[in-house]
C-alpha cells in the first residue's frame, strides 16, 4: 500500500508483518550506509517487550544503537527531544542516518518530529507498537510535541521512509491501552465509512480476536486516502479532528489530576459524544445518530461516570482557545452532518460548547 506525496514526489510504504519486516531488512541492506548509523528509539516499556521482539526478526539491527527515554504522554515534549539530540550527537548520527521509532503514539510523534529538524532533517522509519499508534498516530506524517499543556503544539510534517504494522505487538498492550486505541477506529468509521462503523460496535471483541487484524487494516486505510487527498490538512484531513478538540482539551485538563490522567483515546471518545451532541445542535446530526453515538461510547468508555466528575468548564474552554485548527479568534470543530459524512472548519460559538458538557 502507498501514500503519495505530491508535493515531494515521494512514496512511503505501509507494510504488514512479515513483508515489513522483509522490506526493512532490504532496505537497511541498501539504503543505509552502516547499521551503526541507524538509532532505535524506545521507552521503557516497548524497550522491554517489543525490542526483542524486532531483534528477533531482524537480528542485524542488535548492533545499531539504542536511545531510551521514559515512558508516558509527560514525555512528549522540547525536553526530551534536547536529551534525545544530544544522545544522537554524542553517538556521532549525521545527515545519512536512520531512527526507528519503536513505541506508541508518543515515539512516533516525538522521534518523527526529533528526525525532521535534527540536521535540517534526517529519515525514519515507523514501527508502531500499540493499536492507537498503528491506526491513527504513525499514520501521515504529523509529528511533534506538546507545549506545557497544549497537545501537538510544537511540531512538522515529515514522512516516513517505511510504516510497518505487525500485530504480534499488541500482545504486548493492556488491556485499557487496547480499549483507548478502539476509539480512533470508531471515529474513522463515523467520519467516512458508516459500515465500518457498523461492523465495529457489533464486534468489540478483544485484541487475540483475528477479525480485528482486518478492522486494523480497514482502520488504517480509512485514514490513509483521507490524508492521501490532502497530505498537509488544508481541508479533507481536518475531519480526522472529530472529536479531538474537546477531546485533547480534556486530556489536557485532567492531566493536573494525579488519579484521574485520561488516556488519549478515552479523552476522544468523551469528545466525540460531546461533538455529536454540538453536531446535533448545529449542523444537522439527526438525534437518533446522537444517541446512537452517545449509547456505544458511554458504555465502552464509562463515559457517564467520568462526565460526573466535576468539570471546570471555563478551565477546558481556555485550553480549547489554544487549539491550532482555530482561525481569527473563532473556534473551529469537524462536525458530523450523519453518521459516516463529517464537516470540517465549522465555527461553534464558546456558549454552545459550554452548554455541551451540561448535557451529556
């Protein structure tokens, strides 16, 4: 399967399991001047249980280099990325070099941003590690961190060489890591395809189950001809927003409270329902639609009870005026028009998103 960039004229390959792992291994043998010269970059955890798993697959890759950082969303930033340019300095990376990116969601979005400005920009190569990483985070070439509490603030555009999905990592997830990436696959569904919307909340079965190895593949490429036909989100690619607005501010939000951090994909599942119901207000979401929404998140996600927690909505709507997508001081959301159809750039008045949160 390939992605297109027109304006680089360049092709970036998304693989599945063993054919990746073919792939990468020609083109390590071909492409890169010295297997010393390539860098994995790992967190904790997937230094733990994913590493060796590569390693078993690609014994070569033993003797390049390893750069660790910790592991969590806290990570993602200007921070670690200094620790991580450093690291590559003292091992002597230049403009040829390599970064593999072995991780979630945080690896690839920091390692792809790190290998975009470090030397004016060197290649890398994704390997997702969780189900959140493969269908939405290492999916077209949005890489960066996050300023303080402002999700993705920092960041650029810069393709993979190679995205290689092997499912024998999500073995690896909990449970709750599994469930939070669910979310992503069912906002594709709602944005573009309401069959595979259909298909996945009559069957949401656990990881081991092989059906969900073709909803993965259905997931991803959902997203991939969305951001195919607008590879720098000047339009298209701003539905695959939905839910993310208030979704990241909630995420944001609760990230000052020790015991109740939200993972990324429960925050958007939450802001999914609160943007169905702004969809219902304003840009003709039928409410049968809504409820529908609202019934198959609220009872995966236990929405209901994490809606009770006392929120500080003028707090969250502070954060949401710092979203990048808003344009002259107005507030921009993608909205659902049906379950299936998505609008983007709509303006919602700050009134009608407080109004949202005393109604779910």
């Amino acid at each position: 399967m390939f992605f297109y960039d027109e304006k680089k004229k360049k092709k970036n390959n998304i693989f599945f399991n063993e054919e990746g792992y073919k792939i990468l291994e020609n083109y390590l043998l071909h492409k890169v001047d010295s297997i010393k010269n390539t860098f994995i970059l790992v967190d904790k955890n997937t230094y733990q249980h994913c590493l060796p798993l590569l390693f078993s697959y690609l014994k070569i890759l033993e003797i390049s280099n390893i750069i660790k950082i910790e592991s969590g969303e806290k990570e993602k930033n200007i921070y670690t990325c200094i620790k991580i340019w450093k690291n590559l300095e003292e091992l002597r990376a230049n403009r040829n070099s390599l970064i593999i990116n072995l991780g979630g969601g945080v690896i690839t979005d920091i390692g792809g941003f790190v290998a975009s400005v470090f030397k004016r920009g060197i290649r890398f190569i994704n390997i997702p590690t969780t189900l959140l990483g493969m269908v939405d985070a290492s999916v077209g070439s949005k890489t960066g961190v996050n300023l303080e509490k402002i999700k993705n603030e920092i960041g650029s555009f810069h393709f993979p060489e190679i995205l290689i999905i092997d499912h024998n990592f999500l073995s690896t997830l909990p449970d709750r890591e599994f469930i939070s990436g669910k979310s992503e696959m069912l906002k594709h569904g709602l944005i573009s395809d309401e069959n595979f919307w259909v298909d996945l909340k009559k069957d949401l079965s656990n990881k081991n189950d092989n059906k969900w190895k073709n909803f993965i593949h259905k997931s991803i490429l959902i997203k991939n001809k969305i951001v195919e036909k607008d590879p720098f989100e000047k339009g298209l690619r701003k539905i695959l927003n939905f839910g993310h607005t208030i979704g990241h501010a909630l995420e944001s939000y609760f990230m000052d409270f020790k015991n109740k951090k939200l993972l990324h994909g429960v925050a958007v599942a939450m802001g999914m329902v609160y943007e169905s119901w702004i969809s219902y207000k304003i840009n003709g979401l039928p409410m049968k639609h809504y409820e529908e929404i609202k019934f198959v998140l609220s009872n995966l996600y236990n929405i209901h009870k994490i809606s009770s927690l006392e929120l500080e909505v003028e707090k969250i709507l502070s954060i949401i005026e710092h979203d990048k997508k808003n344009d002259r001081n107005k507030i921009n959301f993608s909205l659902l028009r049906k379950i299936g159809i998505c609008s983007y750039n709509c303006h919602v008045p700050n009134l009608l998103i407080k109004d949202c949160f005393s109604n779910i």
